[in-house]
C-alpha cells in the first residue's frame, strides 16, 4: 500500500469511491472537490495495484480562544474505504499519516464528526488519540409540565437572503472567536455548510430549520434545528452579544421547544464534563497536536460547537 496526496488526476477515482460510500451525487461531490480540494496537499490517499483504495479530506481553519487566533486546525471528514479493501487497515495508516501530516505543518488540533451513535468508530479514532468534546443528551417534559414564556419565540429565516446571512455570519464569527476553543469557517464554507444542512429530501420525514430565538426585547441565539415526528433536536446554537450566558441562552431555547407540546422531546448539545451521563451520545472528536490545545480542552467551559457541517 502507497499513501501521498491526491492531485487533479485523482478526481474521478475520489469522486468514484465519495459516491460508492456517502451516496452524494456527482455534481455535489465534483463542486466540493472544486472549492476545497489542494493538489498535493489535503487529501490522503492509499494506493494498492495503481488504484485509490481509501481517501479523506482536510480542510485547514483558524483556531480561537478566548478572541485570540490559536493557529491554524484540521477538519478530517469524508474519510472512506472501498467496500473490497475494508478491514485491512487502509484507514489506519491514513489516519496516522493525517495526524504526522498536520503536527509537521504546525497545525494545533484536528476535528472529526464519527458516524452519529457508531460506537465503533468512535473506539476507532479513539485508537489514535481523538477524544469527544461534546455529546447529545435527550430531554423531555412529561405531559403538564408548562412554563410560562409570553413574549418568546422562533422566527424562521431565509439563509439565501444576503442581509439575514450577513448578520448570521457576523454572529457566528463574533461567537466563535470567544469560545474558550472553536474552528473559524470563512464565508464560503459556512454558507455551505449551513444550505447542505437545510436541504431536506423531499421523501423525509424530518423538517429542518434555521430561526433567531426571541422576546420582546432581546435577541437571544440563530439556532439551526430539525424536527422528526414529536421530536426535536438542536444541531447548532450561535449567540451573538447578549446579557445571558450561552449556558442560559441554551437551557432557556431547550425549555421554550419543550414547552411547545406535551410529550415533547429533545436532544441539545452537553458540556464535555457530561459525556459519561447516562443518555448521552458523544458528536465530535478532537485530536490535540499541541499542548496549549491539549490543556484549553481540558479545561473546556462549554461545548466546542463545531457540529453544524455537512452530512456527508
């Protein structure tokens, strides 16, 4: 097996073996290669007999905490092995090719969403020293249980309107800089993270949302969410200034779409301290090159909210 990084001439062969294991169309897939794929820099490959076998991408951002720019991260994703070279360890050696790859050009840390509830993938990173950083905890409110919240609301946006993205953008930037450790996508990538989210096939049963949470008098969070029969669940929160604490802000959200009906449920993001709670499900995976990185993630205040990216 040969490992090096992809090139132009590899494209059809990713496009091939993306296509084989996520189900992503061609045009999608060639689109995403055109915007972000770097020759000979940010897609690992295995080779066997002259033939792509296994690939992933990294796709490089700016680290913040606490306002200040840590350096550069990897998001790792897309990863992928042809249905006849799996269980050989393809994945394995890309995986730690990626990691040498990125600490040797000076990266602080990479990120990666693992397969949602898929225990062996999440064991699998964890072989290379990706830990969770944040897990999903279901809530509900039995039948009865009301709150008071006259005044509050979700107003539902158009993310393709330029005034309601700019603003949602400005917010997201100013949010993220001031997380206690968090990954800056650049406009183009965030506005097509946030439209592949909002698509929803015309054949499912989930609807998704994007809304600002309100009163009278304060705008408190742009919230993206979706809702599957009688259920809710959260996949991103981004508060711009506001009087309240992001723990506040989200614990006030939670109870305004539990409040919405009886025998609601909801799954939010959990701080990293709660992952070993009975019920929750760990999301994201980070693998710290650096040890600024390491002790920030250790210390970590509230989730790192990276969880707002494609589907793929």
């Amino acid at each position: 097996m040969n490992i090096k990084l992809a090139n132009r001439s590899h494209k059809q062969e990713l496009t091939e073996l993306w296509a084989e294991a996520f189900g992503d169309d061609e045009k999608f897939i060639s689109s995403f290669l055109d915007a972000y794929m770097i020759p000979e820099y940010n897609v690992p490959i295995a080779i066997e007999n002259n033939k792509i076998v296994s690939a992933l991408y990294l796709v490089d951002f700016d680290l913040y905490s606490e306002t200040k720019v840590l350096g550069s991260c990897a998001y790792l994703f897309a990863a992928a092995t042809k249905k006849g070279s799996r269980n050989q360890g393809c994945m394995s050696a890309l995986v730690r090719y990626s990691a040498g790859l990125c600490a040797n050009r000076g990266l602080k840390a990479v990120f990666l969403f693992p397969q949602a509830q898929n225990e062996k993938l999440f064991a699998f990173y964890s072989k290379f020293g990706f830990k969770p950083i944040y897990a999903a905890k279901l809530l509900n409110r039995r039948s009865g249980e009301k709150k008071d919240f006259t005044g509050f609301g979700l107003k539902h946006e158009n993310i393709a309107d330029a005034v309601v993205f700019d603003a949602l953008y400005d917010a997201y930037a100013a949010f993220t800089a001031k997380q206690h450790l968090a990954p800056m996508k650049d406009r183009l990538f965030y506005f097509r993270c946030a439209s592949e989210y909002l698509q929803t096939p015309e054949n499912a049963s989930a609807k998704t949302y994007f809304a600002v949470f309100f009163n009278n008098v304060e705008k408190f969070c742009y919230v993206f969410y979706k809702k599957y029969m009688n259920t809710f669940y959260i996949d991103d929160i981004i508060v711009p200034d506001s009087k309240k604490s992001f723990s506040e802000t989200a614990d006030l959200l939670a109870g305004y779409i539990l409040n919405t009906g009886d025998n609601v449920t909801l799954t939010m993001n959990m701080l990293p301290t709660s992952m070993t709670d009975a019920g929750n499900v760990p999301l994201a995976m980070l693998l710290p090159l650096t040890r600024d990185v390491k002790n920030i993630a250790d210390a970590l205040k509230t989730p790192v909210y990276i969880n707002m990216f494609m589907n793929l």
